[in-house]
C-alpha cells in the first residue's frame, strides 16, 4: 500500500451558529472524492458532552449512529450521505472526550511529575485524536464546531493552529465560514460581520486561506474583492454558499464557483477532473419529479424540530428519488393525535411512519396511527419505538391482551409484550450503554423484508434498550405478525409485517443511517413505492409497475 502525504482542511465558522459549516464540509468532500481522492471528514464538537448520546433531540437534533456504536454529531450522518467515506467514533471528538482522556492519563500516571495543562496535554490530545482519524487518506476535513469566540472552542482551534505547523504550511489551509447579511432598510449586504469575524480569528493565530460566505442572493466581484482586501484573503478564494432549494445542490453549486479546484491549486494536489453528472441526475430528480407527489406523515414527539429527523427526513427524499416522486411530510405530534383521533390529523395522507423516541408522552397517539393505518390499509413503517408500537397494537386489538405495553412505559402492565433486554436490567450509566451500532438480521424467504433487500442476510444500525417480548412471539405469529427478520445470535425480533396489508412493515433497527441519496436504502424506496401505490390506487389510475414496494436502491443512479 502506497504511503500518501495527507494534506487537511480545517473549516471553522463566525458571526453566528448554524451557518451550514457540516453541509459544506461534506460538500467539499464530495467535490474531492469526485476527483479520485480518497478522504475522511472529523467533527470536533466543544460541548462537554463525551457525547451526544444523552443530549435531548431538542438541544442538539438528531443523534447519528456509526458501524462501531459510536454516538455522533449529526453532521456525520451528512459526512456519509455525500460521501463514500464510512464514519466511525474516531471522526467525532467533543471537549467532554478530550478532557475524560487526559484526566484517565493523568490519573494512571501517564504525566508524573508534570502539571496537566491545556497547552500542550489537552491540544496534544485534540492532534492525536486528528491523525488517528487520518490514516491513509488524502484529504481530512476536519470541522470545528460552535462559534470562533466560543470560549469552550479555543482548545480545538489553537490544536488546528498548531497543525499547520506540523506537517506544513502546503498540508494544510483553513475555510472559514461566515455571514453576509442583506440589510433591507439600507438595501445593503454588509460585510462587517464577515470582517469582525476573521479578526477574531487572526486573534487566536489562524489567518484563513479561504472565505465561505452565507448569503441568499448573488455577490458581486466588487464585493468579494472587498471581503479579500479587509480579510487579507487572496482575491480568487472568497467564495459565496448562497441558499439553495435542495442541500444536494450544494456541492454543484460550489463546484461553479471553482472551489474545488483552487483547493487542489493550492493544496498541490494532483487530481482529475470531477465527474459530477450524477449529483444533476438527482438535482434534477428532485426539482422536477417524473411522477408527481406523495404525501407522508411522521407520527412523532420531536415534530417541532425537524433537525431530530434528519436522517429519516432525508431517507424518505432519497425514497423519492428512487422511484422520481416528490415526498411531502407533513409532521403530526402524536399528542394531537390523542387530543384530536387520527382520522382528523391523519386524513388524506398516502402513507403514515411512526419513527424512534424516547419516554412514554404521545405513545398512545402513536399505537392509535398504527390502528388507524393498519384497520384502513395504509402503508406503514415503524422505525424502531415505531416497530414496538405496532406490537403493542396488534397485542391490544388483534390478540386481546387488553393493557399491553412496553415496560419502558408501564412497569405493572400484565402484559409487557415490548420488554427491557436482559444485558440493560442492571445497567446504571445512561451514556453509551444501549444497543448500539451494527447487528446482524437474518430475513424470512419470500417476504417483503427479504424481497426489499434482494439477499437473506443483512447488517443494520441499532440504537435502543428495549426488544419485543420473545414470550409472546408465538401468539404474535399465530395471530398473523410475521416475523421477518431476526438476530440469530441474540434471538431477537428485527423486523415484522402483516401479509394481509398492502405495505405493513416494522424494524427494530435504524435504517435512516445508511441511506444516501446516490443509494436509497431499500426499505425507504418500497415504503415510498407503496405510497405512489396508494395515492395512484385512490385515484383509479393504473400503477406502472415501478411504483410497487419492490422497488429497490438499485433503480436509483449512484453519485459521488
């Protein structure tokens, strides 16, 4: 194997928080990777957290979950879609892990005799966790979340600061994101912040080699050349990420403003010209779908944030991209759906999903969607808690076991058809502790689930505590669940469908990690198939034979 000359790109942010700095990096990675390079992306996050695994979805949006079980910044799940690259635990640090690794050292005697400080022990930490991540690659982005003047934030950037000195000034260049905000009152765009924000960057010690600037309108040359005199930039690397309909434009987007190439230019790095047909392929798809719209409904708690279905936001996208539909979500709190019914917050939907959660509020709303879509032969996906809903379900209706529940949500129920797993019962740490990462799933010949996926076995992502009751799989079967997919090693239920429903379909797992949209993952393109399904069936149309639930990742191009 070939030694290659690693060369980073560390992107930081200024002036405000949420200016997109994770859709650029995975931005530019995709640019890069469609030059032949091999790259890697990192996430330092400045939070004390070791993880985000115990944050609520309304702090920090949706958890992502890696391979290896790591608990990760939602950014890596935007890492993964516009990339080949594979995220791991490795490419996402927080100061709480820098921290808990230095003081573990110091307390085993690692430093004796020396006083632990932030220069050199947490910087040089903060430098290791960087190349243990960056083994054999070309190119590592590393992003460094929060705002430059975070106080939480300087350890990570006076650690990037120091890099460039390590491998070289030609190894290493800084993007720094900021904002250009228009001012209606003066018809303006006001550089100041943009200004402000690089010379509190300067203060720190890092000169950014290139300018990325927020804005939602066109720039003009004048104005960049302003942005470069003030920022001491060179003129040709202020570049503008304006707003775009779609995130998946993005990468086109930067690509014609020529950003990949003055990376390359700059960085030395020798590459081909990128080959970006099949990201206008998807664009296009999504702007202009062949076969109208379908609408779906996310049955949920988190509905008020969106960014805690990231992952499931997108997936259901990429669904539509692999059978050329437009998905619109409508988000419905299950709580309304308790207060109101479902066929006044579920009407003239084409499809319902119930995804993942935590804690017992709005789970009556979410078995009365499951009701609602199994008695009126609607599509259906239950993600997670949304598969553990759909038992409690059918053990309440279909079985008769009145008071079913997870124990996760009623300790005295005398039926706890959903229960605690048995390596959880004594585990008092909440951080890391769960079910987590890629488990193995055996599925059932000739059913939906194996038709889906087109092989016997597969490997999927979990994040959970809690497992349906194996003492209640034969009633549950005999009564018509199927189940489809189980761990053969731990004899688990991992997935579940009716055969008397047109899409019915549950998973213990979470297939939203390891969907992109250059490779829907299977099980969102058939759910979405089912939903193009129902909508032309309501209609009295003819449904081309495309629009079943058999249709899979493959009829979908592959980009990046």
């Amino acid at each position: 194997m070939r030694s290659k000359k690693t060369k980073f790109i560390f992107v930081t942010g200024g002036v405000v928080s949420s200016l997109g700095k994770g859709l650029a990096s995975a931005s530019i990675g995709a640019l890069l990777e469609n030059r032949g390079l091999d790259i890697t992306l990192i996430k330092l996050d400045p939070y004390i957290n070791v993880d985000p695994g115990t944050m609520s979805p309304f702090q920090h949006g949706e958890v992502f979950v890696t391979e290896d079980g790591g608990e990760t910044d939602m950014d890596l799940g935007h890492y993964e879609r516009f990339t080949h690259a594979r995220m791991s635990r490795l490419n996402n640090f927080t100061s709480g892990r820098i921290y808990n690794a230095v003081i573990t050292k110091e307390r085993r005697g690692e430093y004796l005799g020396k006083t632990v400080q932030v220069i050199p022990h947490i910087t040089d930490e903060i430098k290791a966790s960087i190349r243990q991540a960056s083994q054999d690659v070309d190119v590592v982005i590393v992003e460094v979340g929060g705002t430059v003047g975070d106080i939480e934030s300087l350890p990570f950037l006076e650690a990037i600061r120091q890099m460039r000195y390590d491998v070289g000034s030609q190894n290493a260049v800084y993007i720094h994101l900021t904002l250009l905000p228009y001012i209606g009152a003066a018809g303006e765009v006001k550089t100041k912040p943009t200004q402000h924000s690089v010379m509190k960057l300067r203060e720190i010690g890092i000169q950014p080699d290139f300018l990325l600037c927020r804005t939602d309108r066109e720039i003009s040359r004048e104005l960049k050349d302003k942005i470069a005199m003030f920022c001491n930039v060179d003129n040709g690397n202020v570049f503008t990420s304006p707003d775009v309909r779609s995130i998946y434009e993005l990468p086109l987007e930067l690509h014609r403003q020529g950003l990949d190439e003055r990376l390359a230019e700059v960085l030395n790095i020798w590459s081909r010209a990128p080959h970006l047909e099949k990201w206008e392929t998807i664009v296009r798809k999504i702007y202009e779908p062949a076969r109208g719209e379908v609408t779906v409904a996310i049955v949920g708690k988190y509905v008020n944030l969106t960014e805690s279905y990231k992952s499931l936001n997108e997936s259901l996208l990429h669904g539509g991209i692999a059978n050329d539909v437009r998905v619109k979500l409508r988000f419905v709190d299950s709580q309304d759906v308790e207060a109101q019914g479902p066929e006044a917050m579920l009407g003239g939907v084409d499809a319902v999903l119930v995804p993942g959660g935590f804690g017992v509020r709005g789970t009556e709303g979410k078995i009365a969607a499951v009701r609602y879509a199994r008695e009126n032969k609607l599509p259906f996906f239950g993600i997670c808690l949304g598969l553990q809903m759909a038992v409690v379900e059918f053990s309440r209706t279909v079985l008769g076991l009145q008071g079913a529940n997870s124990l996760e949500f009623d300790e005295h129920t005398a039926h706890p058809v959903v229960t605690l797993m048995e390596s959880q019962v004594k585990v008092q740490d909440k951080g890391g502790t769960m079910r987590l990462g890629s488990y193995a799933c055996a599925l059932k010949p000739g059913t939906v689930a194996q038709k889906l996926y087109a092989q016997d076995n597969i490997q999927e992502r979990h994040r959970h505590r809690y497992e349906v009751n194996n003492a209640y799989r034969g009633r549950l079967q005999e009564a018509g669940l199927v189940i489809s997919g189980h761990n053969p090693e731990l004899n688990l239920v991992e997935m579940i469908e009716l055969s008397d429903h047109p899409y019915f379909v549950g998973c213990q797992f979470h297939p939203e990690f390891k969907s992109k949209p250059f490779a829907p993952h299977p099980l969102f393109s058939g759910f979405i198939g089912a939903a193009l399904a129902q909508r032309d069936s309501n209609r009295g149309a003819t449904i081309p034979a495309t629009a079943t639930a058999t249709a899979t990742a493959t009829t979908t191009p592959v980009r990046a």
